[in-house]
C-alpha cells in the first residue's frame, strides 16, 4: 500500500528536531509522497527549502486566512511567479475562516486573489474553510462563474452543502483526522457521500491527530490511520482506499510527477 498525504506542514517549528525522522516514518508507513502547505507567502523559504531536501516533499504557496491580513500586498502574478518552481504544486492554503474573530475582508480578498491565481496558472488551489459555509459556497459560485479552477476543500469539517456544492463546481474534498473521532458521525456520513473520484486525505500534521493519537502531534505517517476510516465507511479495504485517493491526488496536483512516489518496496530497501 502506498498513500499521499496531501495536506501537512513541515516547515512548522514542531517537526525541526526530527524533521529528516519524519519523513523516514513516512515512508515506512507506506506515505510515498507529501505535500507541505505553505500558510504565509513571506516564508516561502522555509517551503522551498523543504520540498529542495527531500525528494518525495512538494509544496504550494499562499497566505492562510488568519495571516490574510499581513500580505494584502501578495499579488496575482506573484503568486504565479513563486509557484513555476518545479516542485511547487499548488497554490494556498486560503479561503474563510468565521470560527475565530478576524479581518473577514481581508481573508476574502486574499482568498479571490489566490482563486485568479489558481485560474491563471492551472494549479490546484487549497481551500481552507471553517465556520464560513455559506458565504464560502457564495463565493466559490461567483468565482467559478468567471471562469473555472482547481481546487480541494482541504481537511473538510464542513457541511453536507458545502461538500455538494463543492463537488458540483468541479472540487476536491480532502478528510484529516477529524474523521477518525469519535463524535464525527455527521462527518463519516459526508465522505460516505463524496463520489469516489474527488476524495482525498491529508493530516493537516502536526494538528488534528487521528485516533488513537488524538491530543499528540500529527505527522505524515499517520495518514494510513484516516485512509482506513475511509475505507470502512466507504465500503472499501485499505488497498483500494489508497489506490483511489492515489490516484485523485495525480489527477488534481496534476504538476507532481508520478515517479516521485516513494513506494513501500523503495521505503523498505532504503
């Protein structure tokens, strides 16, 4: 079995004692490829100088809702131009996020700034939404009315709605760790939903820990955990699990060479 964590943050200053150990765990746990997501564009660095170290490690760039209002100065061409590295994949995290007090101008604005971007360059943009359902479907609808563009709603905690709508304007949906708790029957109840061919999985590491590791940091190897609850709530064995969330995230993060893919053989001989 081999898996991709679409979705983690390993410039984050919790994996910088261990990082190359990290990966390594990845790889033995049948994680075969990851992507780090970059949540301020004046780091970029630290994204580049991951996805440059290791082979299986690619990367996006953009500005996190609750950093929006620090880069307003983060233009549409920027962004394209910073995202033509060979190993940056996608665009964001952006989108809304209404669960905590913030600039909710300045994270819309950002967020259509990285929705041109995403238009523009044919990357995949990564959306983050959290407590804003409705006006995240309202924009997303606008948006797309001016022209379509990749995207996932990552680690999906949303409603039913928004999963739909999202669907149905040509979207991803992406499920972390949340899935795995206990309280998440609304959620297990979407991604039984989701039609086979857009879901994805991701940690979100270090946050959102799956159980039995709720509480602890997250990390890429932990991804298989989440993919298993998929499966049962899809109907599915791991094998194929992996398979067809493999296979979504090369159609979507359509820039990421498939020979990148570190299998478990590989892991096992290296």
């Amino acid at each position: 079995m081999t898996i991709v964590d679409s979705h983690c943050h390993l410039d984050f200053d919790d994996f910088a004692p261990e990082r190359d150990a990290v990966v390594e765990r990845a790889h033995a746990a049948g994680v075969g490829l990851m992507v780090t997501i970059s949540t301020r564009v004046r780091r970029f660095e630290r994204i580049l100088a991951l996805v440059e170290r290791y082979p299986s490690v690619f990367g996006t760039v953009g500005t996190h809702p609750h950093q929006a209002h620090e880069e307003l100065d983060v233009t549409v061409d920027e962004l394209v131009q910073l995202a033509e590295h060979p190993k940056i994949v996608g665009l964001g995290e952006a989108g809304l996020d209404y669960h905590y007090e913030g600039d909710y101008a300045a994270q819309e604005q950002g967020f259509r700034t990285h929705i041109a971007a995403a238009r523009q360059s044919g990357l995949p943009l990564i959306i983050h939404a959290r407590s804003a359902d409705e006006r995240m479907i309202e924009v997303l609808e606008e948006e797309t009315g001016k022209g379509a563009f990749p995207a996932v709603l990552h680690c999906f905690s949303s409603g039913a709605e928004l999963a739909r709508r999202g669907v149905a304007l040509g979207l991803y949906v992406s499920f972390s760790g949340i899935l795995t708790f206990k309280r998440s029957e609304e959620l297990r109840a979407i991604a039984a939903e989701v039609p086979a061919d857009r879901l994805l999985v991701e940690t979100d590491a270090p946050y959102l820990a799956p159980e039995p590791f709720r509480g602890k940091r997250n990390e890429p190897a932990l991804t298989a955990k989440t993919a298993a609850v998929l499966a049962d709530v899809r109907g599915w064995n791991i094998e194929q699990t992996a398979l067809t969330t493999t296979e979504n995230f090369f159609r979507l993060f359509n820039k990421v060479p498939r020979d990148a893919l570190v299998t478990t053989e590989a892991a096992d001989a290296a």
